[in-house]
DNA sequence: CCTGTGTGAGACAAAGGTGTCTCATGTGGG
DNA sequence: CCCACATGAGACACCTTTGTCTCACACAGG
C-alpha cells in the first residue's frame, strides 16, 4: 500500500527532534518503512529536512491565520497563536535548533513571512499599550520561539505535563514569574 | 608552543554552536591548530564534546556560585545569576542543543546539581511570595535554559544587541511582556 | 486469473569523516 | 650551541553513511 507522506515526516521530526543524527536507515526504520522506500519519497537527507522545514512553515502559517493575530487584544492572540502552535512544536524544536538550514544563507521566505507576522503581533501589542516597550517585538519573537522549544523539549523529558504546556508558555511570556497584586 | 586548551575549547564552542556537525578538521582550523594537535589534546569528537560539556558545567557551578543565590531578594537572585552566565551562554546553547550528551541515559551529575540550584531559586523565590505559583520551578529552570539559549543566538545573529541581552533576558523571566500600571 | 504498481531486503560502490602514524620543522630552555 | 618537545602537514586504513541498483514479493484492479 502507499506510504503515508505526511505519516512519514511525523515520525521523522519525533525522532530528529530527539536525535538530530539519527540515520536514515534509523528515520525509516522509526517510520515503520524501509530505507529503499524512504528514499523513493525523499531523494536523500536534505530532501527530508526541506520537506521538513516546508511542513512546519506550512503549519505555522496555517496557526496564524487561524489564531487571527491581528484581532482583539494582542494578549489574547498571543494565547490562541501558542495553542494553535502547540501540536506542531515538536516539529518546530527540531528545525529552531537546525542552523543548518541556514548555511546557504538563503533561509525559505516562509520563515521571513512567519518572523514579520509574530513581529508585527508584538508590536502591535506595544502601540495599544498592552505590552511594555522595553523589550523589543524582535527578542519576543526570538523568545517565543524559544519558549516553545523549550516547552516541547521539557515534555518530551516529562518534566511539564503536557496540559500544562500552553499554559506554561503563555503565562510566562506575558506575564512572566513575578507575582502581581492585581490579576 | 603549547596549545592553550581553553581557548581551543572556546572557539570549538563558538563554532559548534553556529554549526553542530562540524568536523574536526573545521574545528581545528577555527582554533588555529592542526588536526594532530587536536586530536593530542582531545582523543576525538566524543571526548572534545565531553570536555565542553565539562567546561560548561565548571562555568554554570561558578556563576551559580558567584551569583549566591541563596541570599537576599529571589529576583534579584536571578539578575544576579544572569549576569554572571552571561559569558557562558554560547557554551551553554550547543550543549542545551546537544541532546546526543543524554543518549548513555547517564547524564552527567553536574548538570543535577545545576538543576537542583536553579530550581531551589525558583522555589524560594516562590515560598517568599516573589514568584507566583502557577508556574513550576522545573518550567522557570526550563525556560531559563531555553531563554538563554535563545538570547545566545537572536545576538549571534545580530537581531539583538549584546548589551541588551542581560535585561532582555532577565526582564522577559521577571517580568514577562505585559505592561504593568505600577513598576 | 493476470498484470502493474509499490514495497522490503540486500548488495554495491562512492564519499566523507575518523583515528593513527610518520616525518620535517621550528622554537624555547638548558 | 644543542637538545627535547610540541606542532604542522600529509599519508593511510578503517568505518559509517549515503545513494543506487536489482530482485522477489504482495496486493489491488482490470
């Protein structure tokens, strides 16, 4: 029967997530396919991590359109876009700590549109006085993103509930450790 | 003339972190050494990891040290503790990246002791009435690494500044991105 | 029933990285 | 001045991974 594409590039970002070295023999072995087949779908290693960065711009995308992040308060589209994100992290821990990516110095555009749309988010945030001023719209995008890996990870390691996970993130991004007075 | 061991280490941190898979021949190049030398210093790839990670471990231990975070204010604590593994954080990023270290399930104690430091903060800070309570002191140590580890690379690539990255670090920790009426 | 398509298993050469060795060089200390 | 020692350069075999190929098999559709 055919192979389930998307299936297969499930299974390879759970196991690159967790071993970045891991063989292709060992992504078609966690696939439950052969490595003559994986290779049939995907030329060769690049191939699979492209497909791979292309699936989670592709999700990303598709977690900020559906959070709607240029409507209501920016606090309350920052949660929906976290919980949106939240069944793609794992995908997204892997490719955040592929500098590899990045070598041919020409990083896919999608990320560019990704980045703008988180970007401009905060900073919208900021101009409605919502967010504080200090901290700029870019760190907050870089922290997001590395909030979620961390998140991801931490879960993965069992050491946060994964119930807990968007709360965890959003909680801590907006309103930080520091306990407050007022709600 | 002798090779200065710790500078080795230091530029193989350096370049590690910007490309993981680097071979030995790169990273004996980016220190300005032979592959021989390197390999008469460091048996090979594993050890040379080791030894980061050792290096690593050294310089989390110092700062946590030097930080004394078992006095005064837990926020303060934190800044504190901030400040001081601010030279450390390109180290730490490879290795919190590096998840190969934990394959032999035998992580090393020194990052136990470390954890154990860093969770003891949170939770005085906690007991104290400083840091709220929804969020577990495994998370804050948590999105301490992943902060960190994020801040290292947003100034590496030149999309924060260096000078910003204590306060942006810390701040987002503390304080989170909301804006608050009283400061 | 037959055929075509997709798959698994294995063989194979090529490429790249690793670990070890030798030898020449250069430098600092006695 | 001379010697010991550390280094650089290169050669070498070995191993792992990769990419390709072949062949047999299973299964679904005609």
């Amino acid at each position: 029967m055919a192979v389930d594409r998307e299936q297969v590039l499930r299974s390879a970002a759970a196991l690159l997530t967790r071993k970045s070295t891991a063989t292709m023999d060992e992504v078609a072995r966690a696939a439950g396919i052969s490595r003559a087949t994986l290779h049939r779908h995907f030329a060769g290693r690049d191939a699979l991590v492209r497909a791979l960065e292309s699936l989670g711009i592709a999700e990303c995308e598709a977690a900020l359109e559906a959070a709607r992040t240029d409507e209501g308060p920016a606090a309350d589209a920052v949660r929906r876009l976290v919980r949106a994100m939240e069944p793609s992290t794992a995908l997204l821990a892997f490719l955040y700590t592929e500098n590899q990516l990045f070598e041919g110095d020409e990083q896919n555009e999608g990320w560019a549109r990704i980045d703008a749309g988180l970007t401009e988010l905060f900073r919208r945030g900021q101009e409605s006085g919502e967010f504080r001023i200090d901290l700029t719209p870019a760190w907050l995008t870089e922290a997001l993103y590395g909030l979620l890996a961390s998140g991801a990870w931490a879960v993965a390691e069992g050491r946060v509930a994964r119930n807990d996970f968007t709360h965890m993130i959003v909680e801590l991004l907006l309103g930080g450790a520091l306990r407050r007075e007022e709600p």
